[in-house]
C-alpha cells in the first residue's frame, strides 16, 4: 500500500499566495519520508493534505494497494493515517493506558481486544511500567512515545508526525526517533523536521522548495 | 499486522464510558464548573424562595388583616337573614360565613355600672377565623383592647347586664373570656368589644364571607341574590377592606414575581459555561476526530460529559438553595413544586444549548496544533 500525493496546490484563505504549487510525494508501508523545508514552506501543510485534514484546491491524494490504482469507498486518507504531533496531544488526566486504547477500540470494537493491543503497544515504547499514569505526570519524551504507542494501536498503515520531537531534548528525540522508526509494524512514516538528525534516520528525504517536492 | 480503515467499531456505549471517566478523571476543571453552576443555582434559587416568601408572608398580613373577607349589609333600614348567611357557605369559593350584630354600649359590666360596654354577637364559623377552638355560648372573646383596660385574661369571668333594661338586645350573665383576640379584624367598633356566639337564625345587621381570591369578584355579584328576602331587596356588598390601601393579588403577584424565571436563567448560564468550556477543550474534540471516532461518537462523548456536569450542579444548587432559603426564613410553604419546577426548566434549556453546542464540528488539524 502507498500513500501518493500528485500535483496539490493550496491556497489559505486571505493568503496572496499558494503555499503548496504542484507538490507530489509518496510514501510505501514500511518507508519512512522525512520532509524538511524552512518554516512557512508548506510542510505541515502538505502532511494535512496527506492526513486528509486539509483539501486541496487542485491536485489529489491517492491510496494506492496492489495491483490497483486507487481504492474507493470507505477507505480515504483520513482513515488510514495516524498522527503524531510536536505539541503533546493527549487525554492528559487519563492514564497511558486509557489513551491507547481509544485508538484500539476505534480499530477492535472490543475492550478485551483493545486492552490487549494497547498493552502491546506501549510495551514496544518502553512504557509497560508506566500504564496506569496520568499521561500528565509523565514527561516530555515519555508522552511522544504514549502517542507513538497510540498511532501504532490505531493500525493504520501510515503515521504522519509533525515535528515529533520539536520541545523534545537531543537524547530523547533520539529515544523517540529509536522507538517511532522501529515499530515493529509495517508502517510508513512520514515525518516533517528541522532537525537534520531525525531526517537522516529516514528512508527518503525531501524538501519543500517554492511549494513544490524536490528529493534532498 | 491488521489494518482497519473504518470508524463503524466505535459503539454509543463506548462514547458514553469515555464521556463518564473524562467527567470522572477531570479533576480541578469539572470541580470548577460544577462549583460555579452550583453557586449561581443556589443564589438564584435562593433569590426566588425569599421573594416568593415575602409575597407568601404579605398574603398573611393582607388576610390577618380581614384581606379576603366580604361585608353584605341591607340597603335600607331592614335586616339580613342569619340563616341565609349561613347558606352561603355551601357556595363555591366560600370558605366560611357567618352573621355579626355590633350594639354599641348594649351591655353594662358587673362592678362598673359606669361603662357603657359594645358587645359583638356572631354565629359560629367566626371561632374558625378567629382561630379559637371550644367556644360555647357561655363564653366569650375579649378584644385587645379591653384586655388591656381591665387586665382580662383566658379564664377571666366577666358579668354583662343590659346598659337599657327595656332593651334587652345582648346575652346576660356570668361569661368565662375563652380569648383575648384583634376584633378590629371583624370592623372598627368592634375593636373594643365583647364577641359572643349567637344562633344562625333571626335578623342580622351583617354577614360576612371569607372568600377564596379566584372566586371573589363572582361572590361579591352573586351575593345580594342569595341574602334579599325579597326581589326588591337592597343588599350592600363590599370588601372589608377598603380597595386600593390593601388591596392585593397576591396569586397573581406570585405569578408574576421577577425571579420567576430564574431556573431559565440558571440553564442559559449553565448551558453557555459548558459551551465556554467545550470551546477550550476543542483539542479533546479534534483528538478523539483524529483517532477515528465518529463525528456522532464525539457529540455523544461532548453532550454525555456536558449533561452529567451541568445537570448534577443544577440539582445540587437547587437544593443548596432551597436549604438556604430555608435556613433564612423561609416559612412552611411548600417550596417543593416551586424548586422541582425551576430545576425542570434549567435542566431543559441547559440540554438544549449543551446538545446543539456539541454539534459543533472540530477543525481537526487546526485544533490539534493550536494546542
């Protein structure tokens, strides 16, 4: 399964210009694609486009699977990808445990199902003994990787992380990266970074020029 | 690895157990809210109570005071039938009737041939306005006044002769005073009397009827009918009181008292804080979105945690100010109806702005980074 983006174009509301002319992209299951770019160059707008939180004004996002060109019905971006933000997106007075699972029982419809893939995946985050903490007393780096744990319980093919570890220290950001690139599942990522080192862990790099993807 | 593409797993009972932990777990946000909702029911039910309670208490003032009762007099010369009178009481409205003679200085006491003494005879039902049980026809009620001058108290024996031996209007004899009452209630020139009880026949100087409040502008037109002896007959009829120095609604000053809309109030007041609230925690809304929670899930997750924080303060400020209403004075008037009713009304409108307020869409990307 890849994730395509072919030619998008986006204009903001009130905005002079496109802030994304023509950018195409892709990524594989199982790939990891760093995007880097200065800020205002459309990085986090084009990982909206591909998370299917923001529409284009022209161009398309396509899941390709197979042997065919596009799946259609149920399956559209949104539902396929996962996020990972810089800013510490959590249910912050519940415990680690509680946030996985949300992610889990959207995917099993089932508690028992759900408690067990959320206890695999924080397992594989390093965080089994931290379960039952308010995600608020965990710290910085901790809570990326309840949220790494979170997009992994999702099951969905894709992980789209904006600047995952933007407010996170050089030792974590790598305990982060470590544990964000080495699921263990086959997923594809694609991160969007200023940080040189976390883009160097990646697969494939690109870069945003004048709203368009140019390979590093 | 097993892929899912589809949000169809998530079931209302999962939004429902999300909705009641994040309530649960919510620690110093839900408290606050709870707190402020509970403070601003509890003074507004409170404010209600005690306005209700001084309407309440004006009533009794007004009633105290002779408020409902109705005069019928002849016109002329002529007299009333006690026993018509009596009939009255069977009319719809009517609380109790009774006939009442003042004979200005009809009696003399024993001992002091020198006062000229007003006696007041009324049938029975006036013990039951003037709350006195046990009354016989030997006995008699003292006014104030003259309990005052001639230090009478319940007990007292107190002996009439006629002040006109050739007119023999009022009982005779040794009376106990079974009680010491206002009689300025009944009319002014019996405030300084002597009340004794008479039968419901013969003629009378006066009936008067304590009247219900709803009933009382059709009593009042239909009793010169009921008391004429004849088609002919002049009957006067007017409120003890006279209109416009007591004159009072106090039904309808309670219908329409200011802080009746207050439980209104306390719902638009709760119903908006939640949405203020709900408008903070958009994060929460955008995070559930992201994670593949049904757009309904999420309104189900925001109006479950909005219903159960909002409604429980309302409840409980409702009953805090009912107790400190209470605790302020308040009299034994049942508050119950008044209170369940406000918290009817709260409740209602704070569903109504919680539920719409939960529509609301979350701009997922945005919300999530604004964070």
């Amino acid at each position: 399964m890849r994730l395509v983006a072919s030619d998008v174009r986006v204009r903001y509301p009130r905005a002079r210009h496109e802030v994304l002319r023509g950018a195409s992209c892709e990524v594989l299951q199982g790939q990891s694609l760093a995007i880097v770019g200065p800020s205002g160059s459309g990085k986090s707008t084009l990982l909206g486009v591909l998370g299917g939180l923001i529409s284009p004004d022209a161009g398309q996002v396509e899941i390709q699977d197979g042997h065919a060109r596009g799946i259609s019905g149920n399956v559209r971006p949104r539902n396929v990808t996962a996020w990972v933000f810089q800013t510490m997106n959590v249910l912050a007075e519940r415990s680690a445990l509680d946030n996985v699972m949300v992610a889990a029982l959207v995917r099993f419809g089932n508690r028992e199902a759900a408690r067990e893939e959320a206890l695999r995946c924080l397992d594989a985050v390093e965080l089994s003994e931290h379960t039952l903490v308010p995600t608020r007393a965990l710290s910085g780096g901790q809570v990326q990787r309840v949220v790494i744990a979170r997009a992994m319980a999702s099951g969905r093919p894709f992980i789209l992380a904006d600047e995952p570890t933007g407010q996170l220290d050089r030792a974590t950001s790598q305990r982060v990266m470590d544990v964000l690139v080495n699921t263990g599942d086959p997923v594809g990522i694609v991160i969007v970074t200023h940080d040189p080192d976390v883009a160097e862990r990646c697969d494939v790099r690109v870069r945003i020029d004048d709203g368009r993807v140019v390979p590093l | 690895m097993r892929h899912t593409h589809g949000t169809e797993r998530w079931r209302a009972r999962d939004s429902i157990n999300e909705a009641l932990v994040n309530v649960y777990r919510g620690g110093a946000i839900m408290v606050a809210v709870i707190a402020i909702i509970v403070g601003v029911t509890a003074a507004a039910v409170a404010g209600d109570l005690t306005a209700g309670n001084r309407i309440v208490a004006s009533e009794a003032t007004y009633i105290a005071a002779g408020g409902d009762l109705i005069i019928a007099r002849p016109g002329n010369d002529g007299s009333l039938d006690a026993s018509a009178c009596a009939r009255v009481s069977t009319v719809n409205g009517v609380i109790r009737s009774f006939s009442l003679d003042v004979e200005v200085g009809a009696a003399a006491i024993a001992g002091r041939p020198e006062v000229q003494q007003t006696v007041v005879t009324a049938t029975l039902p006036v013990v039951d306005l003037l709350h006195i049980s046990n009354m016989t026809a030997t006995d008699v009620v003292a006014s104030r006044i003259l309990a005052d001058r001639w230090s009478w108290q319940v007990g007292s024996i107190v002996g009439l002769e006629p002040s006109d031996i050739e007119r023999p209007v009022v009982p005779t004899g040794l009376r106990t005073v079974v009680a010491v009452r206002d009689l300025e209630l009944l009319s002014e020139g019996a405030s300084t009397g002597l009340l004794t009880i008479r039968p419901a026949v013969g003629p009378t100087q006066s009936c008067f009827v304590q009247v219900q409040r709803a009933y009382r502008d059709d009593i009042i037109a239909a009793l010169p009918a009921l008391l004429a002896e004849r088609a002919d007959q002049p009957v006067q009829v007017a409120p003890r009181l006279p209109e416009g120095r007591f004159a009072q609604n106090s039904a309808h000053d309670f219908d329409s008292r200011p802080t009746r809309f207050v439980g209104l109030g306390a719902g638009v007041v709760a119903g908006f804080l939640w949405t203020v609230v709900m408008w903070m925690r958009r994060g929460r809304a955008a995070l559930y979105a992201s994670l593949g929670v049904p757009w309904s899930g999420g309104v189900l997750i925001r109006w479950g945690e909005g219903v159960v924080v909002t409604v429980s303060g309302l409840a409980w400020g409702a009953i805090l100010g009912a107790v400190l209403a209470k605790m302020h004075g308040l009299e034994g008037w049942d508050v119950t109806s008044i209170v369940a009713g406000h918290v009817f009304v709260a409740v209602a409108v704070d569903v109504i702005v919680v539920v719409v307020a939960a529509l609301w869409k979350p701009a997922i990307l945005f919300a999530l980074k604004d964070r």
